[in-house]
C-alpha cells in the first residue's frame, strides 16, 4: 500500500513505486494507474502512443500529484505528458517515469564486487536513445542515501521533480531522463539517512564547470574522430624497457600564455606545444593532472573530479585533439594520476551520502594531515573499483600511454608522515597498507592485460621493494619507479661549489649500486623548483657562465646514467626564477645568448639520446653500465660505458671548471674515436675546448684496457665518445 505521508510530503525513497503507470484495481475493475508530480502545474495530459490523451486531475495526495485510472491493459511505451502551468506556460516531454531502468543485475553485481573496469560506461550521465527517445541515463552510488533526486538546468534544480530509482542493496540510483542533453548541467540532491540535504557534483561525470562553479555538465565521449590508429597499433607492440623516453613534464597552465595572460586551451597547446616537443626532441609529454580541481595553486593535485578534464583549457574533445597531434607526431603521453587522497570540498566526496562512503572513518586512516585532505577507503570494493576504472578510463577514452601515480609511498605505508599513535596497523601488526597495495597490484594487471603497450609510473620516495617487478613475481607491477634518491643526490652534489665536489663523489656513485633493483626513471620535476628550493638554474654555482655549464652538466650526467629521462619545463633553457602556477615561463631569456646556447645544448642532446641505442637498450640490465674510473678525486672527474646490445658510448665528465689536459683514459678497441657531444661546444656558449672532432687511440694501458684516449677535457663539461 503507499504510503500518503511520503506522498504528500514528497519524502518517498522509491518514486517509480508510485509515479509513473502500473496496473491497479479500482471499484472491482482492472486498469493502469496514470500518475505524474508536477509542481506548479494547473493542467496536465497523458499523451499515448496510439494517440489517445488521457487528463490527468489532481490527486487526493496533494495539489501537485495529477493521476488518472485507465480501463482495461495496455502495452504502451513511453508517453509524453502535456503540461499547462498557467500564464500561457505550456510544455510537453516524455515522463521519466514511463521508462524501464538501464543497469542489468550482473553491472550492479560486478560494482559491488569491485570488478566492473568499465564501469565508467554505466554509472555517470550517458547520452543515448532508450526505448526509442532520446535522452540522458544518469546513476550514482550512493548506498546510505535514503533519497537521491537529479537536479539540474532542465528542472530547474528542483529536486522534488526528478527523484531517481533505487536499485536494492547495490545502493546505485539511476535515472533516464529524456529531456536533458549534452551540455546540460546538473548535480545529485542526496537526502541522507539524518535528514541532510547534500548537493553533490557527479563523481563520475566527464565535464565539469569552470571553477569556482561545481556542476557536472552532460557529456557525450562517443563524437571525437581519432587519427592515432598506426600509434596505438605501434604501441601494443612496443618494448618500453628497451626504448629511449626522454620526457618533458608541463604544467598546462603556466607553459605559455595569451598576451593577456589567459591560459592556452588544450587546442592552442596542440598547435603550440606539439611542435616545440618536436624541434627539442622531446618524445614523451608529461602532464601534470587534469582531473578538475577547484584551487589551481593545487596544481591539479586535490581533485574533485575524477573522470573530467579540466574546463580550465577546454572541454574533452579538446583534450583528445592534444592526445591525438601528440601520437601523430611520434610523441608518447603521460598523465598525472591522484589516487592517494581528494580535498574536503562539500560539493564532491567527502560524506558523499551523508557517511564516510569514499573515505574512513577514523581519521587515523582517512586524514592526511600534510595536505588537509582525505584517504580513499581502498579496501571497499566499490572504491577499489571507483579509483581502477579511473585509470583504465583515462587509457580507454583519452588514449593515454601511461600514469604517473602520484604520492605512492603515502598510499602504501599507514604511518606515513604519522607519529605514534596516530595510525593503525594492518591486520598483522604491520605498516602496510594491504589494501591499498592490492589496488595497485589490481591496476596494474588489468591495465597491461586490457591496454598492452600502456603503462604506470610510481612516485614512491622510499626502499619499498619490486615497485617496478610483474604482480605475478611479487611486485606492485608499475612498468618504472621515479628514482627519488639519485634526483636529491645529483641536486646536491651540483649545487656545491666545485671546489667541494671532491668531497662528494659518493653523491654522483650511489645511485649506481641499486641502479638496476628496479626499472627507474630520472626525474628532474617540477618539484624540484618550487617552494624556495630555487630553479635549476638558480641551483647551480658560481657566475653566469658557470651556472649554464653547470646546468649543461647536470642535464648530461641525467642523460648518460641508465634510466629513463624527465625534465620539468623551463629546465631545458635556464628558467631563472622559481616556478609559479600563475604566470608563464620567462621565454624572453631565449633572447640572451646563453639561453640560446642552453636551448641548444638540450635539443641535440635529445637527439643524441634518441640516436644512441647504447643509452636505453640496456637501461635496466647492468650490462649496459661500466665505469671506467670513478675515483679521481683529485680532478674530480668520473668516466663511465654506456652499452647497447651492439654499440657503446664513453663518457668523461669534469666537475670543475679547470681545463684538464692531457687526461687519459682506457678504451675498449683501437681506432678513431668520434666526439659524439661536447657540452663546452661555443654553440652552447661554451669555450670550445675539447677534441675538434675525435682522437685516436694509442697503445698505452689505461683503467685495465690495452689502448687509450689522450684527452682534453672542457672546464664544468663533458665529452660523449664513439669509435
């Protein structure tokens, strides 16, 4: 029996149960109960599929309920209701209400088992054509919710008007709304089991408005005419360990800018960005997230909307165009990826339905005080869920190469950045978050199985063990791990004054006895110049001369270690001052010379990278590495092999400004060796000492090898050597 009360106060958990037709029995008769809720409404039609109209009459439940009782059955299909709000205000559309739900039981099954990875398909706001009308099918979890109504442009964001189907215990509401569209905006009015009203933007919507606005706006991801095929093709075959990546990470928003100072949109950065990453020789873009967020000075790293790109620069078949001119022109992209926490705004996760349903709730797991933010739950499946089909989404509908997973080492350690007694152990007794750890593992199975080609790259800051070894071998499963020790090491080391740098060689040598423990990237990133640690530049000792040998030096050691490469942006050609998210990069030093020559220096070392099979094919295998001497503290020079399958590179570099003369060292074979790269070269403004081509060897011992170089070696340079 329904329940009048709920009727006439509109509070009812359950509105197909009472709006909508469905067959009853009145005064001994059978017939189809015709029901509407119309707010406002003075008169008001069923109009019929066969073209009978019925008028509906006000209700006894209250003055905006209208219903009518039909003799007899009817198979109908949905039918449109004609509605007279007075003042010559007449409108007619389809009844929500009329329509069977979207979600089969294996979908809702399958969220709440925690293995739906296309789940972004189903929950969300999806255009489509259901029972012949056009429309938008919108479902959102939310298990605690006693009510949840869509609200929106096209209802005046009314949520008695559109309140959504519960569907039992799998706490999924949904809704096929047929009078909204793309571009529409709207949120989730959730009704908690307390009584709150919450207004909630849509976890998994595409699009988002503009900050400081927070509605999800509908959006269609089915438009877009990709031209990447012969890309991911490529992709699926390629051997990423084996593969030379030199990435250039960008934050979108401060790489250039307008004039006026507005930002580049996704389709300006397209017809901007892709070409410089071409000239430079740059063939991997990094980009710090898009996900929306609301606080730009975050960076994109406290976000409120996992499965929508940024409005800042456009919408999402803007972005696609970016991803796409990028795989057109020979250039892999990675995104910045956000699991390990999302911000308190009241809008998005947090309390979504009234209970700590994304998060914990005990503080001791569910608080990251550092950031001022929240912990994923990762051991309630329909989280799990939530945070791998995000990834996979990313890979799936925007083409994304890879996932850079910010924050690993908070995500993985309870205590992290905790004190006694403030976090708990796992269920052993232990620090590891085993939750979150079997997320990770889950991502990066389905990923490689579902995407072959694709990858993940960990930000984790500690020793954890097998970051970057297969799940099925015990590891987390990411393809490379960032090499956090060697990016502080090397910073230190240069930003001593030279004459200190003998005191310091261990700084240079460290990295190299767990060099091949796991598959590592170099990163030089845009941490690394902010926050009053300075710019590279800035880091760098000694006069303006110095400081741009010193940089070229820095940026030439990076390339000639093993590992894959990442420079933040303005690192190529001397940013001066720190960077600021609000502000482009100081493009008018490229106007002085020794940024020019900088410029330069970083072009050709790309491409001498690219160009060398000998500095990536053996990157992660100890035999792609040899010193040659590393313990001439004196002069402070070091001297390394860099090896392929097939070819080798020698590489001497003097750490400080002295010129060494006569400096000799063992070679593998006789011959003529080629100077491959010279970073004193005066068309990187340097001064030109160095080989003037090559040297040949002689027959004289050297570091255990029968014939040597007799070298010059340039002041705060280098030499990169081939026979």
């Amino acid at each position: 029996m329904e329940q009048s009360t709920d009727l006439k106060n509109w509070r009812h958990g359950d509105p197909f149960s009472v709006l909508g037709v469905r067959p009853v029995r009145r005064g001994g008769q059978s017939g189809l109960l015709f029901r509407a809720y119309l707010p406002g409404a003075e008169k008001v039609e069923a109009l019929l599929d066969d073209g009978r109209r019925l008028s509906l009459e006000r209700s006894g439940f209250g003055s905006d309920f209208f219903e009518a009782f039909h003799l007899g059955s009817h198979d109908f299909s949905p039918y449109r209701l004609k509605v007279d709000f007075g003042r010559g205000r007449c409108s007619s559309f389809y009844d929500a209400y009329s329509f069977q739900p979207v979600l089969g039981e294996l979908d809702l099954f399958l969220w709440n088992q925690g293995n739906h990875y296309r789940i972004y398909d189903k929950l969300g706001a999806h255009p489509m054509v259901r029972q012949g009308v056009k429309g938008v099918h919108f479902a959102v979890w939310a298990p605690s919710a006693v009510r949840v109504c869509l609200v929106g442009d096209r209802n005046f964001w009314d949520g008695r008007r559109l309140p959504m189907r519960p569907r039992g215990a799998s706490g999924v509401w949904e809704i096929f709304a047929p009078h909204f569209r793309p571009g529409d905006l709207y949120k989730f009015e959730v009704v908690t089991a307390s009584g709150e009203l919450l207004i909630k933007a849509d976890p998994m919507g595409f699009a988002m408005e503009l900050r400081p606005k927070t509605a999800s706006a509908v959006c269609d991801l089915d438009r877009y005419a990709w031209g990447d095929d012969q890309w991911l093709a490529a992709r699926a075959g390629r051997d990423l360990l084996s593969s030379p990546m030199a990435v250039y990470e960008v934050h979108l928003g401060s790489w250039r800018r307008k004039p006026d100072g507005r930002w580049l949109s996704y389709r300006e950065a397209a017809d901007q960005l892709v070409p410089y990453l071409k000239d430079m020789g740059f063939n991997w873009l990094e980009l710090m997230p898009l996900a929306e967020h609301p606080f730009d000075a975050s960076w994109g790293y406290q976000v409120t909307g996992y499965y929508s790109v940024t409005s800042r620069f456009g919408g999402p078949d803007d972005f696609r165009r970016l991803v796409d001119r990028c795989h057109q022109a020979g250039i892999g992209v990675i995104l910045d990826w956000v699991p390990a926490h999302f911000p308190r705004d009241a809008f998005a996760l947090e309390s979504f339905d009234g209970t700590h349903l994304y998060e914990h709730a005990d503080p001791r797991q569910g608080a990251h005080s550092d950031w001022g933010t929240l912990v994923f739950n990762y051991g309630r499946n329909e989280v799990k869920n939530f945070l791998v089909a995000n990834a996979l989404f990313f890979v799936d509908r925007y083409h994304i190469d890879a996932l850079r997973v910010d924050a690993v080492a908070s995500m993985i350690y309870l205590d992290y950045s905790r004190q006694e007694g403030e976090w708990i152990p796992n269920r052993y007794g232990g620090r590891e978050n085993l939750e979150a750890l079997e997320m990770l593992k889950t991502l990066n199975t389905k990923l490689y199985e579902l995407f072959p080609g694709a990858m993940t790259i960990a930000e984790e800051s500690t020793a954890f063990p097998a970051v970057s070894r297969p799940v099925h071998l015990g590891g987390l499963g990411f393809m490379f791990k960032w090499n956090m020790g060697w990016m502080h090491d090397m910073l230190d080391f240069m930003s001593k004054d030279p004459i200190y740098r003998r005191y310091n060689m261990e700084r240079l040598t460290f990295a190299l006895l767990y060099a091949f423990h796991e598959n590592f990237c170099l990163p030089l990133s845009h941490d690394e110049v902010v926050h009053g640690k300075k710019s590279l530049w800035d880091r760098m000792p000694g006069d303006y001369w110095q400081k741009c040998a010193n940089l070229r030096l820095l940026l030439g050691y990076m390339y000639a270690e093993p590992g894959k490469k990442l420079l933040f942006m303005g690192g190529e050609f001397g940013q001066i001052s720190e960077w600021d998210h609000s502000r482009a990069l100081s493009w008018e030093l490229l106007e002085r010379p020794e940024h020019q020559g900088l410029q330069k220096f970083a072009r050709d070392l790309n491409r001498l990278y690219v160009a060398q099979p000998a500095l990536y094919e053996l990157d992660h295998d100890w035999r792609g590495f040899e010193w040659i001497d590393f313990r001439d503290y004196d002069s402070t020079v070091i001297s390394f092999v860099r090896r392929g399958r097939q070819e080798e590179v020698f590489f001497v570099f003097n750490f400080t400004p002295v010129v060494r003369e006569n400096y000799r060292i063992g070679v593998s074979a006789p011959g003529f060796w080629r100077e491959l790269l010279n970073s004193d070269s005066e068309v990187y403004g340097g001064s030109n000492v160095g080989l003037g081509g090559g040297r040949a060897t002689e027959p004289i011992e050297a570091h255990g090898r029968p014939q040597s170089l007799n070298l010059t070696l340039p002041p705060l340079g280098f030499l990169a050597l081939k026979r």
